[in-house]
C-alpha cells in the first residue's frame, strides 16, 4: 500500500486511488455555491480526489466544477477520482442501479471511479432520504446485504463504475461480505470516520489482512454538525499533544492530523470552503513524521467518535454497536 509518484494507492482491484482526497459534504448552513468553488480550488492546487455522495445534495455543483475545470484545460475527465456513494433507500438490489444513474446524470459523467455503499443500515424506499413515521422515528428496511453487493458488481460489470467498496462497515459486516458464495469483486476499502482520538487500529489491521484499503473520514475531527455529532467530544484540532507535534515540524495540527492517517497506509479525506486551508492541506506530502511522533499521535487514541447516528441505533444493521 505504497505511494506511487503520483502519490496513489494501488487497490485491491488494480485501479489506483488518490491517497488525499477533498470532501464535499455541506452542512445546511453552508451555500451549494461554496462547495462548487472550492472543488475549484481544490482542483487547481492539485487534488484530483473528490469524495461526494447521492445524499449530500450538491453533486450537480461538485459536477459542474468539475466540468468547468475540465474545459478551461485545468484537467482532463480520466485525471479525476470521483466517487459516490448508494444512499441507504437504495439498498433492495433493484434499486442499486437507479441510485447511480440519478448521480451520474447530476454529475453529467458517463462513469464514476468509486462507488460505495453509504453505510450498512437500510431504510424504506421512496422519495424521503430519511423516513420517518407520524411519531419522527426513522422507518428501516430489511436488506440482504450480499444481495446490494451483488447488485453494486452488476453496476461494474456495466461499465457504470470502476471500483466498488463500502463506508462504514464494521470487521463483521465486511467478513459477510468477504464469505458471500461466488463473490465476484472484494470491496476495494471502507470509508470509516477515523482520526487520532478514534484511530480504528484492528479495523485497520483487519482491512490490511484482506488487501482492503481504510479511508479515513472525519479524519481533522468535525465540523460539529449538530444533527449528527457529539459534542462532548473535544475539539482535536486544539489537542496539546498533537499541538505540540506539528510546532515540533513547523506544521498546523490539520496538516500533522492529515500526515498520520497517510504513514498509516490509509487514504484521507479532508474537506474546507476556505482556499488558504485547501492550499495548506495541498502541502501533506512535503514532510515525515518520525516513529516517535507517530507512537505518541497513537497515544491520542480514545475510541471516541464525533459521529453518533443516534436515529438509527436500533436497526438491525447498526455497524458501531461492534467493539
């Protein structure tokens, strides 16, 4: 799982990833106009992964930068990694394709590099992201999960994706996945929120076992969107041990935060509406941290993730119940 000179990652199907990518996910508060410029800009510092996802509602304007930037000759379609991901109202197999097609055609991309199954929990199709019932609880849907997979394949085998893998899957889950008879394509990674105070050793561990990349959301800490994080946990941007690492190497926290996740093997997603932290984060590759500052940013770990997805505890599928 080395960097190659175009600093990717080789998976486990033969295609290549970025090991940075930007994210493009938006709160509410924030304007889809914002998100369109600074896929620009992160485009034209130098990032060529960009991370999107049916559910986060901007991928007509993550498309449209894209597009743009291809036509002023900045890129071309082939030099960008896209992926996006199936939204869990998807997940009855003969709705897998119909996910993809409607961002594709939001995208106006004939193809996407990655798709991945959004997360494990599946819930009642139709027109609401997230259903609910007269008293607000979420309406949940039972999936066979090996039956999604075998219509992500299908999506491949189309032509309409170039790899397929899965975010937020525990080690049981993606053994489901992993033991389905006639598996055709092993996921090529897992999505997972990850960062020093949750820094998923044995997930990591157990995706190395099986040539399965980790890639690393949530990889600065959050945004604190308040809908889906808890906000006891402390801010790990202002951490004094990892402070204290990146004064060591004249770096910020964000860039000392990002460089772990890379010496690690891990693909690492960041994602900013500010040009100054886009350009910052584009200097990731430009230093090493040494064994000792990797020992003592593990030392950090408190198995405490910012994302709780509290409306969906009781499903069935719920991945983060698992140690």
């Amino acid at each position: 799982m080395e960097l190659d000179k175009d600093l990717c990652i080789k998976m486990n199907d033969g295609n290549k990833i970025p090991a940075v990518g930007f994210g493009t996910y938006s709160p509410d508060e924030v304007q889809k106009s914002k998100c369109k410029e600074a896929t620009k800009v992160a485009i034209e510092v130098g990032f060529r992964h960009i991370d999107g996802a049916f559910i986060y509602g901007v991928e007509e304007e993550v498309g449209q930068a894209i597009r743009e930037k291809i036509a002023d000759g900045t890129v071309k379609r082939e030099d960008i990694f896209y992926t996006g991901k199936l939204w869990s109202t998807f997940h009855r197999p003969e709705l897998v394709r119909s996910c993809l097609e409607q961002s594709l055609k939001k995208l106006q991309f004939e193809y996407v590099d990655l798709f991945i199954i959004h997360n494990p929990m599946s819930l009642k199709p139709g027109t609401d992201p997230i259903p609910k019932d007269e008293n607000g609880k979420v309406i949940f849907d039972v999936v066979d999960l090996c039956q999604t997979w075998e219509a992500m394949e299908a999506c491949k085998d189309a032509g309409l994706v170039k790899s397929i893998g899965v975010s937020n899957f525990n080690m049981r889950q993606l053994e489901m996945i992993l033991n389905k008879p006639g598996l055709k394509y092993k996921p090529v990674l897992n999505q997972v929120e990850c960062h020093p105070y949750l820094n998923q050793s044995k997930l990591l561990a157990f995706c190395k076992s099986n040539s399965i990349l980790l890639e690393a959301y949530c990889a600065l800490g959050s945004q604190r969107d308040k809908n889906w994080i808890d906000q006891s946990v402390p801010v790990l941007l202002e951490d004094p041990v990892l402070g204290a690492v990146a004064k060591k190497h004249n770096r910020s926290p964000a860039l000392v935060a990002l460089r772990y996740q890379l010496q690690r093997g891990i693909v690492v997603l960041f994602k900013s509406f500010t040009k100054e932290r886009i350009e910052e984060n584009s200097q990731v590759f430009d230093f090493q941290l040494s064994e000792e500052d990797m020992k003592t940013i593990d030392g950090m770990n408190k198995n405490r993730p910012y994302v709780l997805l509290e409306q969906f505890l009781e499903h069935p599928q719920f991945p983060f119940r698992d140690k």
